[in-house]
C-alpha cells in the first residue's frame, strides 16, 4: 500500500507538473500576443505623430524635436538616392577620364560632372550654364 501511495504520489506530481506548464505556456504566448499588438500599436503612433507633424498640428516640444531629427534623417537618405542615382547614370568616358584638359585644376560641371576648362561659363559637354 505504501509503495501504490507512492505510485500515486509520483502521477499526481507529473499530472501537477503537466497542468502548470501548459497554463505557463498559454499565459506566456498570450504575453507574445500582447507584446506583438504594442509593437504594432507603437509603429502606428509613430506613423500618427509623424503625419501630424508633417501637416504642421501643434505638438509637444519633444516630439517635434524627434519629428525633425526623422525629417534630417530622411532628406540625406533622398540625398543619397539621387546621388546613386547620378551615379548609376554617369556613362564611362575614356576621353575625359584619361586626359584632363590642359592647365585646368580640376572644374567640372555641376550637370554633367564632366571635367570642363576652368574660365568656362558654360559646359563644353551638355551645355548648360556653371
Ligand atoms: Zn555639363
């Protein structure tokens, strides 16, 4: 008998230890589910401050203060886009590349980035004023 209480002891704990953890692990993934609905609700106050900021509504110091730093941030990203985009467009030149124009110390057009003679008003490749 003592050894079938103990038997029976040995179920329980097992039944108790099985119980306790799948209540720890419903509550655990209702916790993840949570924690996933504030990300959620975080981006979209993020995407609610920002859409007031950028239709000028008034807002407290601090806020606005991040809201420019993310303005900042995203005119250099645009920044750099167009200038990878320039970039990409620019076409391989031997004859520019290879050979700087005699006496010139290095102008080149704001337009074209071809290399131009130093007193020009106007670019010798694409015409346009420098
Ligand atoms: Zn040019």
């Amino acid at each position: 008998m003592a050894f079938f209480n103990q038997f029976q002891r040995g179920v329980d704990l097992a039944k108790f230890k099985a119980n306790q953890l799948n209540r720890v692990n419903k509550l655990q993934n209702e916790i993840a589910n949570n924690t996933g609905e504030i990300q959620n609700i975080r981006k979209e106050i993020v995407d609610t401050v920002l859409l007031l900021y950028r239709s000028n509504s008034e807002m407290p110091t601090q806020l606005v203060q991040l809201c420019t730093q993310v303005a900042e941030l995203e005119g250099k990203i645009k920044d750099l886009e167009n200038t990878i985009t320039s970039i990409r467009s620019e076409n391989f030149d031997p004859g520019t590349a290879v050979a700087p124009i005699a006496g010139n110390e290095g102008k080149f057009c704001p337009h074209c980035k071809k290399e131009v003679p130093i007193n020009s008003e106007f670019c010798i490749h694409c015409g346009k004023k420098i």
